[in-house]
C-alpha cells in the first residue's frame, strides 16, 4: 500500500502549472522508538515547559519565539510576524532558475521527497518539465514551506517522477577550506596508489540496501520480542580480549596493501 502524500500543491515553471504530491522518500516507520517510563508506575513520562526562574509549567498559549540579544534579554517574534516574511503561497513550487546537474555537492542535500502529478491531466504537463530537465542535464531550484519552514529545494528528474531534495541553509555548511585548510599536501607513491586500486577492484561490488542495515536496531528489536515472551535474556557481553587490537601506527604499508589483497584474493577464490 503506497504512502499518503505528505503534501499535494502545484508545480509551475513559467505558464506551465499541474497539481502534484509529495511524499517523503524516507521512513523511520521501522525505528524502534523508547517513551520515558516511571519505573514505580510503569506510566510514560511528560515533559512539560516551565518557568526558567520561577520553575512554574507555562501555559501553551503563553509560549512565545524569543531571540536572545544578551543574557536573559530577549526579542519576542510574534506569530504574524514569522508569517509576514515568508512565502505568499505555500501551495506552489514555482521553479525560477536551473543549475548543471552535477553543479550542487552533496553535502548541500538534506531531506528527499518523491513529488508526482496528482492526477491524469497534470501527467503530460509534468512529464514535458521531467523530460527537459533529463535532456539538458539539469535540476531545477525553487521553494517551498514544509512543516512551516521555508526551504530551499532541488528538483531532479528520476525514473517516472521527479526527486526533490530539500537544501541545507548556507550558514549550515561549513567551507571544506577551514577544515582541509591545514592539511599538508602530500604526493602519494604510485606503486602504493596502484595496489589500493586494485584491493578496491577486489572489494567492488554492485550496490545493495542490506549494505546499509542497521544491527543495533536489529539487536533491540530481538531483545524487546525476547522480552514479550517472558524470556528475557541479558544481552551477551564482550569477553575481555575479544575487542580488536587497535592497529599500530608504526606498520609498513606496502607489506599490508599485499597481505589485504592475497586476503581478498582467498575469499573470492
């Protein structure tokens, strides 16, 4: 059974406009999720606002967005305000400019979302904005407000319907050059290059999900299944000495690239 939508609106580039959903391309349906127990009672817990000074619960309606100028000093941004300066319509993902596909690192990528025409008349309409964003080699920008936050998106043409990424804000991402900016450059040995190619040809292999499963959630949902039943079991702990060695800095690499490879070379053969 497919997804509801998350959000049904319009997607519009110059005169061209057609009704589409979106629907997130993730889902953490499959997490397993914890509530905070009174162990006495075995009730949930409730978390509640109060009073920083007078430790007092504050009423729903009396929180209100501050900004903090300096030390307990506060600016109050009221409701209207933060409507004020967003988009006039919220309904609509109007691209205004295209990028070279390849033009938007992905560091830049935050959230992907599925967006789709919403019924038989739009198909043609997107499908014309699809297919000329795949012929040119781009993806279109625009915005849009998703849980009331203005963002940044990215359209992509995929397959039979297009995937739009939201954008992380500028003064999220760091700049590579004050991290990588005092590294020392250093020229790698070739014959050393050519043995780690091939260890990666030895190591390639197709892509596939199950490369990125998660245990632990797979251990939890074991122990909580285990616990159903009345049977609980302490989870196993490691024996001491059975943690890897960390490995020593002082090691010839050339000699470890060549035992990596004869190793890899055993396990396909």
């Amino acid at each position: 059974m497919a997804p509801r939508p998350y959000w049904k609106g319009y997607l519009k580039l110059s005169l061209v406009t057609c009704p589409v959903s979106l629907t997130p391309a993730t889902s953490e349906r499959e997490k397993v999720r914890f509530h905070t127990i009174n162990s006495e009672t075995g009730q949930r817990v409730r978390s509640r606002y109060v009073d920083a000074e007078t430790g007092k619960p504050v009423a729903e309606e009396d929180e209100v967005k501050g900004y903090e100028t300096e030390e307990g000093r506060h600016v109050i941004i009221e409701d209207e305000e933060f409507q004020a300066v967003g988009l006039e319509s919220t309904r609509t993902i109007d691209i205004n400019q295209f990028v070279p596909a390849d033009s938007i690192e992905w560091f830049w990528y935050d959230k992907p979302y599925y967006l789709m025409p919403d019924d038989e008349v739009a198909q043609e309409a997107f499908a014309v904005i699809r297919e000329a964003m795949a012929a040119t080699g781009t993806v279109g920008i625009s915005r849009l407000v998703l849980s009331r936050r203005e963002r940044a998106v990215m359209l992509e043409p995929r397959g039979k319907g297009i995937v739009l990424w939201t954008l992380r804000y500028g003064d999220e991402v760091r700049d590579p050059k004050e991290i990588f900016g005092d590294v020392e450059e250093k020229k790698a040995e070739p014959r050393l290059v050519s043995l780690v190619e091939t260890l990666i040809d030895d190591l390639t292999k197709p892509w596939d999900p199950s490369m990125a499963t998660d245990p632990v959630q797979e251990r939890l949902k074991e122990i909580i299944a285990s616990k159903q039943k009345k049977k609980a079991k302490k989870p196993a702990k490691a024996k001491k000495g059975e943690e890897p060695e960390p490995p020593s800095n002082v090691v010839n690499i050339m000699d470890a690239l060549k035992k990596s490879i004869s190793q890899e070379k055993k396990k396909s053969g």
